[in-house]
C-alpha cells in the first residue's frame, strides 16, 4: 500500500483577520482539486459520458448542479443541450467558475449562485435534473449528500432525474503488515521510550490511500446501498451485516471500504468504481486497521457488522463501529473484536 496521509477536516473560523487566509487556503483547494480533475479521469468521464450520452434527457431542460465548484458539470450540461443551469456553491471559487463560464461563452445559459442550498434563491421554482459530484471518502464522509437530499425534496419535479442516483459501499480483508507495523507498531517503541497510550488513537484513525489488489485476501461484500431518488437523511445512520469469503490462506490486518456509483437513468446505465480493483480516483480506498491480526484459511468466514452514523457536534464527520468475527474451526486462530473509529 502506498503512504498516504490521514484524513485532515478543513474548518474555518468567523474572525475577520483569517478571511484572506480562507480565500486563499479555498481557490489552492480548489486548484488542487482541479488537477484532480485532469488526472481522475474515471470520475470526470463517467459524469461526461452520462450527459453527453443521454442528450435526449437533458435537452431543453433546467439542471441544477449541486457543489458546482469550477463549473465543469454546467458545461457539459449546457453542451448536451439544457435550457439553463443553474450552479450553487458556498465557497469563493464561484467568482473563478464565472469567469470559466464567461471564457467558454456560456453566460446566458448558465447561471452561478454563492451560498448555501438551503438560503439562496433560485431563477427556477423547479428544476427537471439535478447534477451532483457530492461523494466523500467512505462515501459519506465530509459528502454532500444532505444538502442534494435538501434539493431534490425542494426543487425536482416529479419524476425528474438525479445523476448519478445509486452508490453501494463496499469492503474486503487486505494483508498490510508492514505498512501496519509502521503506523501502528510504531508507538511501542519511539526513541526508546512507550508510546503505547497513543496507539489506541492511532488505531481509531482510518488511513485514505490506495491498495493493491494482490493485498486483498477476501472477495468484496456489499454492505450498504443509496438510492438518492428515496433515501432521507435519517438513513444515513445505519448498521449493516458483512461476510468476508476468505480467498486463500494468509493475515488480514485491516478491513478496507469503498464504493461505486451508478448513473442508471442513462440509455446504456454507466458507473465507476472507486475500489483497488479499478483505475485510481482521488478517493482511493479506506483503511480501517484491527486490533488483532487474523490468520485466515481459504473458504473461511470474517462476518461482523459496520455502523455508521453522523458525528453530533460535526454532521460531516462520522462516527463508525466495526465489529469482526473470524468463523473457524481451529479453535486457535478463533478471532473476535470490535472498534470504534472517527472520521
């Protein structure tokens, strides 16, 4: 597994001293987030391919675009032939998005809003689509989901479209011993001192990077499906069984999660996987490491559940539980455990 950084929230504080800051720390975001873009093509062409290949769906219709960032998902839409568009973000990237949309001769079309879903005003009472790149990591993590449920609830037309509409999580048994020794062992022995009151917390921190799929000792189970057309909110806090089918014989130290999205009101349905089996996306894989090492046989079982809830005080930060059981008949390699991790 490559080294990859730990997940670090982005806050910001109300003092008017730090409001350049903000700008400045939003359009860097923003800049990275579009060299993303360029090299996360497996994302940005499935949101492509979805509209430019249903432009019977999007001619002459209102979409609105759900976090438009720099505007790209505008475009398209204005591309495949949208009456109007109307593009909603809280940060100041909006101001660059004007000036893209400007440049590319979209102005009338496309029509560019700052602020929260839930406050601004709409040109339209209701729209027939909504656009939205809303997913986090872990799908639900720091995502955008509640303010696209906000919107569909408030502005889409009965029977209108939502791209994409399905995302499934899924997860799978990875041997990362090595990499595991070094992010966890690690505070058993630092400088020649103990360290370990830290790795309890070092446990609880999942790990955002990308797995090889030769790592993965199980098959992939699905866990938990959206439907964006009827999920609510209050969905979003569940708890979900899984079975990990074991492979071959070796060590499962983490369980890892990813998901895939569906764009199925599409003539020909397309979807992207965010898993170690696919090409990369930005959102790699999430590493939630165990507490104890598993040494697994071919044919046998890791079952357990996943809990997921929004934190209380952060409703874009979560609260997860993963609990494991290793189904075996050697009584000696029996296994079970459960741990609480933030995100």
């Amino acid at each position: 597994m490559s080294k990859g950084s730990g997940i670090m929230p982005v806050s910001t504080q109300a003092d008017d001293k730090m409001a350049v800051t903000i700008t400045m720390n939003a359009m860097r975001y923003f800049i990275d987030a579009m060299r993303h873009i360029k090299k996360d093509e497996v994302r940005t062409k499935s949101y492509q391919n979805a509209i430019y290949q249903n432009k019977h769906l999007f001619k002459d219709k209102v979409v609105l675009d759900v976090g438009c960032g720099t505007g790209i998902l505008s475009m398209f839409a204005v591309k495949a032939g949208a009456k109007h568009v109307i593009g909603v973000d809280m940060s100041t990237i909006i101001e660059k998005a004007r000036e893209i949309v400007e440049a590319n001769g979209m102005t009338s079309k496309i029509s560019l809003l700052q602020g929260k879903m839930e406050e601004v005003q709409l040109p339209f009472s209701k729209v027939d689509i909504i656009l939205s790149e809303w997913m986090g990591y872990f799908l639900l993590y720091e995502s955008m989901l509640d303010t696209v449920l906000y919107a569909r609830d408030t502005y889409l037309v009965s029977g209108g479209l939502i791209f994409p509409d399905k995302a499934t999580i899924f997860m799978a048994g990875i041997e990362d011993g090595e990499y595991k020794d070094e992010k966890i062992g690690f505070w058993d022995n630092v400088y020649g001192f103990d360290y370990t009151p830290l790795k309890d917390t070092a446990l609880t921190e999942p790990l955002v990077d990308t797995v090889e799929i030769k790592a993965c000792v199980t098959d992939p189970s699905r866990v938990f499906s959206i439907d964006l057309y009827t999920v609510t909110a209050a969905d979003l806090a569940f708890q979900a069984p899984y079975i990990l089918n074991v492979r071959r014989v070796d060590f499962i130290h983490a369980l890892i999660a990813w998901f895939d999205i569906e764009f199925t009101a599409c003539h020909k349905p397309i979807s992207f996987s965010t898993g170690p089996h696919s090409k990369y996306t930005h959102w790699k894989q999430t590493v939630f490491y165990l507490r104890d090492v598993l040494r697994v046989e071919e044919n046998e079982q890791v079952t357990g559940f996943l809990t997921s809830k929004p934190n209380e005080k952060k409703k874009r930060d979560l609260d997860i539980t993963i609990s494991y059981e290793l189904q075996t008949d050697d009584e000696t390699r029996f296994a079970e455990g459960s741990l609480d991790y933030k995100m």
